[in-house]
C-alpha cells in the first residue's frame, strides 16, 4: 500500500513568500512533526513541512505501536535505581552503554541519578499522567479529521509474568493504576492461556489492560498522516536544516539546502537531532539518543491479538500489519555509533521464551532495525516557545512515548502557540528547566 520510493515523497519546490496567512514551518517529519504539521494546517497556516528522510522513516518508523498510556512513570526512580546494578550487569538485561559512549553519557546519567529521586520522579509521574490520559482522544481526533480512524485499534495490553514468585508485584501493579483510575485486572495462567494460546505455557500471570490502544503499523499511519497533509497543499522539502535564524520577533529563517528561506513561525520537532539546532538559538539541553531496537517477524502478525510487555525480560512483542515486532533495549549510545548486533540476538532469546511456537518455523523470516529515541533525563518531552523568540516552537523529546503523546503534544503546542488556555499545564515541560 505504502511502497512508493523516496522521491515520491520529494518536493523541493519552496513555500509561496508572498500567499496569504501565516507561512509556518515543522521542522522534523517524525510521528510528533507529522501531527504538528496538520494540526497546523487545521489552524489555518500554510505549512512547510523539513526533512532530510523520508517522513515516518526514522525513530518513527520501528515503535511498536500501542498507546502506552499506563507507562505513567518516568524512566528513573527510586525503584529502578535499586534495580539499576542487576539489569546493567545482566548480559541479556535491557539497559546498556556501548562502551565507546560512556564518558559522553557520563553529564546525562548524572542528571538522570538527581531526576530519579522520589520528589522529582513523582512530579514526573503526574506529568506523564496527564498526557497519556489526553493521548487517546487526541489520536482520535486526529486519525478521524483524516478518515483514518480505523488505523487506530482498542486491542487490550498485556503485562505477563514467568516467576511465580512475583505474583505480589502484579497486585502492586494493579493497586498504583486503580489509584490513577487506568482500568486493569489480574490474569491467571488459565485465562491468559485463552487470551493468548500461542503464548508460553510457562508464563504463570498477568495483568490485561482492556481499554489499552494501539495502531495497525507506526509507519502506516505516519504514510497516512502525511498524505493527509500534502493533499491539504502542505509542501515536503527533503532536505535538511543547517541553521536557525530568528530575527527578533519578527520572523524566523531557516538555512536548508543552501538557501535562506524566511518563515513566520517554525516549530523544531526533530527529536534528538533538535538539539544542535536549538544549539543555534542560544539553548543547551540534555537531550540524548536512547538507542531503541526491534526484530520483526513479517509473516506472523496474527500470531497474538494484543500488545505483550514481558515484566521479567523487559520488551514488548507488538502484533502489527508490518509484522509480529518485538522491541526493547534502552541504550544511551549517540547516533554515529553501529548497531551491537548483540541485541538481535538478545530479542530473538526472548521472543522464543515468551513465543516459543514462532521459532518451530525452520525458514522463519525476519528484519532488524534500530533507531534513535530522543529522551531527557527526566522521561519529559519540551512542549515550548523558545524564551526570547516566540514564534520559535518546540515539541520533541518523548523518550518511550513518542506515538502515545504525537497527537496531545500537537494540539498542546498549538494551542500554546496561539496562546490559548491549555487543558495540560505545561511548566514542567518548559525548554529552559534545566
């Protein structure tokens, strides 16, 4: 449906100068700048969308899907720093630093030990909260306003155990979501047998979360959110962004592909590479790229019916159009270094343990990608102007949530752009607090 080639998707031609309305540019063709771009576009602005890949192509294109609206707390807390020396040690563990990184992950983590104390995580946590409780029905906007509801599925989540020992924390699960009213329940191994037959029959509990969403494919609806926008006369450059130049507050220019080209407002939504252009405006964040993977299995998408996150092994198998997708890892490496191909193999491990029917297939098929989450010590994205230049805008940063808060992050941008009362208070998400 979506195999048209990158030039497909080129149009170098630049915006109109002198059209009317306001000329406003997304800089960043990832799910958060897709959502920026038509929410712009429904406010009445002429929109310039910038890439130099392919829109949906790059962190994007290899999440696993689902709205992860119960991931209400922040990457560091007081628990994970008690738990931090197991997983670290733990060869096949989720969390890592490629050695070639780790005096320049060294100023990060330092902030992300202060961020993972109990006052500063708990802030985060109410923080998440209220974005991820707005993430539903802004996609559903969204997804509607483009006749594309049906790319959004209520398919239920489940969190799955292997050690009957741990049946306490599921109920400790279940207690914190009933106290920010997320609906769940407790799973035993025979009903989750039925929900899932294919599932290992070694797994001894769960918790499901039956109101929980996902898409059919974070790249289709990404194809579809951008289709959506070129037919509104929404312009595409493939190129990239050198520089930004905002000049009091008059109008910002941007340096793409040795022109100068002059925009009324430009919202930067780069994920981790926003950082070097703010760089540009006076503005230093502690912005780093978590080193995400998947391995995807294209035959077997139907093989189970909902999102799975394994507590113990720490990744989530993800039934989408694509493909079966098991995703995890969480690695502070930078962008230039390679992929470990380690970690492959890793998720392949796990994926039998949770999945062992899948891997009986001897010409069993599958894809590896990985890709670059952008995350702040402190699990929040920026939702900004920048201070000094208003019509500068800022919306990246998600971390793990970047499809779960696309669609909210858009609407609350705008809003805030167009100063109007947001349903969100976004202090906490402001670009200079740190």
């Amino acid at each position: 449906m979506y195999d048209n080639p990158l030039s497909a998707f080129t149009n170098t031609s630049l915006p109109h100068q002198g059209s009317a309305g306001i000329q406003f540019a997304v800089v960043g063709a990832g799910v958060v700048g897709l959502c920026v771009a038509l929410e712009a576009q429904r406010r009445g602005h002429h929109v310039t969308l910038i890439d130099h890949t392919e829109p949906g192509k790059a962190t994007s294109y290899g999440n696993a899907g689902y709205l992860a609206t119960e991931i209400i707390d922040p990457l560091g807390t007081p628990d994970v720093l008690r738990a931090a020396p197991k997983l670290w040690l733990n060869p096949k563990g989720p969390i890592c630093t490629p050695w070639r990184y780790i005096a320049k992950a060294i100023p990060w983590y330092w902030r992300f030990l202060n961020a993972a104390q109990a006052e500063p995580a708990q802030r985060g946590t109410d923080m998440i909260h209220q974005l991820n409780q707005a993430a539903v029905g802004a996609w559903q906007r969204t997804l509607a306003d483009i006749n594309a509801s049906a790319l959004l599925i209520k398919g239920g989540h489940l969190v799955v155990w292997e050690n009957t020992q741990k049946r306490d924390e599921a109920h400790q699960l279940i207690e914190k979501m009933h106290r920010y009213d997320i609906p769940c329940e407790f799973v035993d191994a025979e009903r989750l047998a039925q929900l899932e037959p294919e599932l290992s029959l070694s797994l001894s509990h769960a918790v499901f979360f039956p109101e929980s969403h996902r898409l059919t494919d974070p790249y289709e609806v990404c194809r579809a959110l951008f289709d959506a926008f070129s037919a509104r006369g929404g312009v595409f450059i493939n190129a990239k962004v050198d520089d930004v130049h905002p000049s009091s507050n008059t109008h910002i220019d941007l340096r793409i592909a040795a022109q100068t080209q002059r925009f009324d407002k430009v919202a930067l939504c780069a994920g981790v590479w926003s950082k070097q252009l703010l760089e540009r405006v006076g503005i230093t964040v502690p912005l780093e790229a978590e080193r995400g993977y998947h391995v995807t299995f294209p035959h077997d998408a139907a093989r189970i019916h909902h999102t799975v996150l394994s507590a113990d092994r720490k990744l989530v198998l993800s039934p989408l159009n694509a493909g079966l997708r098991a995703v995890g890892m969480s690695e502070i490496g930078g962008t230039t270094l390679p992929a470990i191909k380690k970690r492959y193999r890793v998720l392949r491990e796990h994926t039998k343990g949770l999945l062992p029917k899948l891997f009986d297939n001897p010409q069993l098929e599958s894809t590896e990608w990985m890709g670059y989450r952008p995350s702040f010590p402190d699990s929040l994205p920026v939702i900004d102007l920048h201070p000094m230049y208003s019509r500068l805008s800022f919306a990246f940063g998600h971390q793990h949530l970047g499809i779960t808060q696309a669609a909210i992050s858009a609407e609350l941008l705008l809003d805030k752009i167009e100063q109007r009362p947001s349903l969100i208070p976004l202090d906490a998400l402001r670009v200079d607090r740190f």
